[in-house]
C-alpha cells in the first residue's frame, strides 16, 4: 500500500500528551512538533518524562490520552503506518546474539520490505566503515561500532523521522562527533531527527530547535540560540550562570532547578 | 553550533512508503528465528537426545508395557522440553535483553514475531517426534502401522502446542527472566517425574489419576491411543478435550499478560 506524504506538514505532531504510570502522571499535556529536514531535542533533567514521551512516540507504551501522528498517521490507529514512517534507535538496544551484523540488518530490511542483496549489504557495512566485521556479532562491537549499526537499522527504510534516545551516551568523544556529522547528513537529505538529550553541547551543536522538558511539562520550545537570548536575563538564569557567558546549560539550569533527579 | 531551521524544500521528492506486506515480515523473521536456533543446536538436540536415551534404556520394558507405551511417554518428554526449555527460556532471555523491544518499534505486526518463533519450535517438534519414530524402530524394533504413526504425529503436534501455551503463559505471567527459568525448569522436573512415575503405577491411584489428567498424562494418554491398533476409547477423547481445554486457557493468559519487555 503506498502512503501518500505531504511534504509540508509536521513530520511528527504530539498534541495534549498524558502518561500515567499508575497516579503518577509523567507526562502532563505535552504538546509539539517537528518539521520536515529538522533536528528536534528533546531536553531535561533524569525523570522528566523525555524517555516516556519518546516511548509514547515509538508505541512502546499506551499514552493515556492525547494524539500522536507521524505523518498524519496517528499511531494509535494505524499504528504500522505510523512505524513505517519511522526508524528508531532505541537507548540500549539489543539484537538476537546468534546473528551476525550482516543478518541483523537484512532481518530489518526485510521487515520493512526491502530485500537486501549480500552485496548491496557488504557496500552499507563498507560506508559505516564496518566491512571488515560482517561475521561479526553485535555483542562484539565496540560502543561506537554498535551505534553505527543501530544508525544504519534504524535508516535502512529511509523513514522520514528518526527517533534516537540519548544517542552518544557512552561514546567517546570522535565516534560522538561522527555521529553529529551522520544526523546532519541525514537532516540534509530530508529526513527529521527526533532525539532526547542530557547534553548541552548537543543540543546547541546539532538540533534546530529544542524543547526543555521538566515535571511532565514542556517549559520551552524553540532554537537553542533564541532560547539562550529569550532567557538571559531571568534571575534565576543569571544566577545559574559560571562564567558570565549565559549558555543554553544555564538556562537549562536556571529553568529546572539545581536539585539532582533521582 | 546549531545550523537555522532548514525550510523544506519545494523541489525535493519525498520517498512513498509502501507498508510490507506480512508474509514478507514473517519471512524475515522466520529466517533469522531458524539461523538462530541452528546456532543454539547443541541446546536443541539436547531436546531430541534425552527421550532418545530414555527410549533406548526402556528396551527391556518394551515386551511388558508395549511400545506405544513407550514412545507416548518419550514423545512427551521431548515436547515437555521443547515448549519448556526451549520456547519459553528463548523468549524470557530475548525479552530481557530488550530484542522484542526492537521488534515492537518496526512496522512488523506483533503477531508475526511470536508466530516465527512458534514456527520454529513446531518445525523442532516435527523433528523430534520423527527422530523418536526412528529411534524406537531401528534400536527398541517398536513397530505400528503407517496409519497409527500419522494418527501419532498429528497428535504430537497436539500436545506440542499443549507444551508451547504452557511456555505462553509461564513467560506472560512472569516478567523475571530468572524467575521464569526457575519456574520452567521445576515444572519440567515434576512433570517428567510425576508423569513417569505414575505411568508405572508408582504413585498410587490419587495421585496416579490426578497425573493422568495433567498436561503430560493427557499428552502421552493421547499419543498411546494414537499409536495403538483401535487404542482409542472415550477417555482418550476426554484427554482431547482437556488438551484442547488447557492450549485454551494457557494461550489466553499467555497472550493477555504478555509484555514485550521486562522494563
């Protein structure tokens, strides 16, 4: 069946999401959207709901109300559309140990339709610079050698959204800017990033646009910069402030507080 | 430093996405599900060897208590361990370490995941039942008509998928990857046990009748009657019914408490 896609409405639409784990609420009305070839972030401090949101996105978990369409597919009610239209590159994943890579991604592949040759698999493994390691399995990668491979899975459909949870978490600081350069190599061929961040630096060097997550609730949305310049002058954020410079981290801080999240 | 928000392009050709058809996706799945459980084959033939040996060590006891006897309660033991150890240990590892979690977020329908893997361990099922055929014919000279040997395998498959819903149920109701193994692990012991035991009389008439009507007793009860000339009686068409009873009720529980992950 194909999917007709109208290249000018949002990528992903969230409207008035609710999580509920039981009468905890993590997840209180969140609302946003992202665009067509747009790097989108995610930010906020450990628990305040960025990982339920994504999750609620991915149709891991069952919101408890509001819509989330992705591509005008909303994802409860057509939700393979909804996942067709979507790669994700989950935090920790993991793959079936007994496979090798090159199995692993024509598994995917095959998944969504696409039957990849053993030669046209060598070539993918040869660009992420893993040709070498086609018998190998995923276990036996490095850190950054897994998140290129989990990159490829998640983009081997060429899905116009891509969600990544804390992508380069645990990378070093190289395979951390490889990845930077593949996310904006994929965000100039059209696709849309979707990913959750603790990084500042992140945040300010690869995302258009951000939004700062906290208590469940979005506290504000836009370019790193504009939110630098909207803030700058808060007390709080002032405050927050190390070096005179305000930095989008002092704005994190001062807007969400100084208290460590369990 | 973060690039301005790139417009969408007026010129540029969105790709159509074309939802894969399921047969596809399970295709994909069943392929990798196989080279899996080949690469675990030392697991699997573990499966296949231990009713083996037991047939082979009743030699003696084929001229007493018949082979039908015999091969329903080893056929048994191998489908015990099929949907026990083998199914339901492989889905509580993969849930643990987060595999159907992938899974979950492609477009591959959820029925599809768990059908390749019970394809799989149907494909082990039909195996083991012909290695035993086998091995009760060529070492223990167990011979049936060609009728009541396809009465039997069908009913293997029967009971295979008695052993496979009780795997279900055991990795729906329990979350713990170690807790289920534990849980499997005991129930396979007693069932073997008890199941065996009674088989011998050994355990008086309560217990003995009560074994009778458990998952193995109806299992290796209908395989007998299968591998019997006119050996089925109206008790063996109860032991369908309560066969068919129990795939009911386990599947029901198995699919309705299911998580596709541990977290």
């Amino acid at each position: 069946m194909n999917m007709p896609t109208n290249q000018y409405q949002p990528v992903l639409e969230v409207e008035d999401l609710v999580v509920r784990y039981g009468s905890f609420q993590a997840v209180k009305n969140v609302s946003f959207a992202v665009q067509p070839g747009e790097i989108f972030g995610l930010l906020g401090p450990n628990g305040a709901g960025k990982t339920s949101t994504l999750s609620a996105i991915e149709g891991l978990l069952k919101p408890t109300s509001g819509s989330i369409r992705v591509l005008g597919y909303d994802n409860r009610e057509q939700p393979l559309h909804a996942r067709a239209c979507t790669g994700v590159q989950l935090q920790s994943t993991s793959f079936q140990s007994e496979l090798t890579i090159s199995e692993i991604i024509r598994l995917f592949a095959g998944i969504h339709g696409i039957d990849l040759s053993p030669e046209r698999t060598a070539a993918i493994l040869t660009d992420i610079k893993l040709g070498d390691s086609a018998s190998k399995r995923f276990g036996q990668l490095s850190g950054g050698q897994q998140q290129r491979v989990s990159l490829v899975i998640a983009t081997i459909h060429q899905p116009p959204l891509v969600l990544m949870d804390e992508p380069t978490t645990g990378l070093d600081p190289q395979s951390r800017r490889q990845l930077w350069a593949r996310m904006e190599a994929m965000r100039d061929k059209g696709h849309s990033i979707l990913l959750t961040t603790h990084s500042m630096e992140e945040a300010e060097a690869v995302c258009d646009r951000i939004a700062i997550i906290d208590y469940g609730n979005i506290i504000t949305t836009g370019a790193p910069q504009a939110i630098i310049d909207e803030n700058r002058d808060k007390p709080e954020v002032i405050a927050a402030s190390r070096r005179g410079r305000i930095t989008l981290e002092d704005v994190f801080i001062g807007l969400t507080g100084t208290d460590i999240r369990a | 430093m973060s690039s301005t928000l790139t417009p969408p392009l007026p010129q540029t050709k969105r790709p159509q996405y074309t939802l894969p058809s399921p047969r596809s996706v399970f295709t994909s799945l069943l392929k990798a599900d196989l080279t899996t459980q080949w690469r675990n084959r030392r697991a699997a033939m573990l499966a296949i060897l231990i009713p083996s040996v037991i047939l082979i060590s009743w030699k003696g006891l084929i001229a007493q208590f018949g082979g039908a006897f015999a091969l329903s309660n080893c056929i048994t033991v191998g489908l015990n361990a099929i949907g026990l150890m083998g199914y339901t240990n492989s889905v509580a590892r993969d849930r643990d370490k987060g595999v159907f979690q992938r899974l979950c977020v492609t477009p591959a329908p959820r029925w599809t995941i768990m059908a390749s893997r019970l394809a799989v361990q149907l494909i082990m099922i039909v195996i083991t039942t012909l290695v035993l055929f086998y091995v009760g014919y060529q070492v223990d000279h167990i011979v049936m008509n060609t009728a009541n040997y396809v009465f039997a395998f069908l009913t293997a498959i029967l009971g295979g998928a008695l052993y496979l819903s009780l795997g279900q149920m055991i990795v729906g109701l329990v979350k713990n990857q170690e807790t289920a193994f534990g849980i499997t692990r005991l129930v396979f012991f007693v069932f073997i046990m008890v199941g065996q035991f009674a088989s011998f009389g050994m355990l008086g008439v309560q217990v003995g009748s009560i074994a009778d009507w458990s998952p193995y007793g109806t299992t290796k009860n209908i395989l007998a009657a299968a591998l019997t000339p006119s050996g089925w009686t109206g008790k063996t068409s109860m032991a369908v019914l309560v066969t068919l009873g129990y795939i009911a009720v386990f599947t029901t529980l198995g699919i309705r408490y299911f998580r596709w992950s541990s977290k």
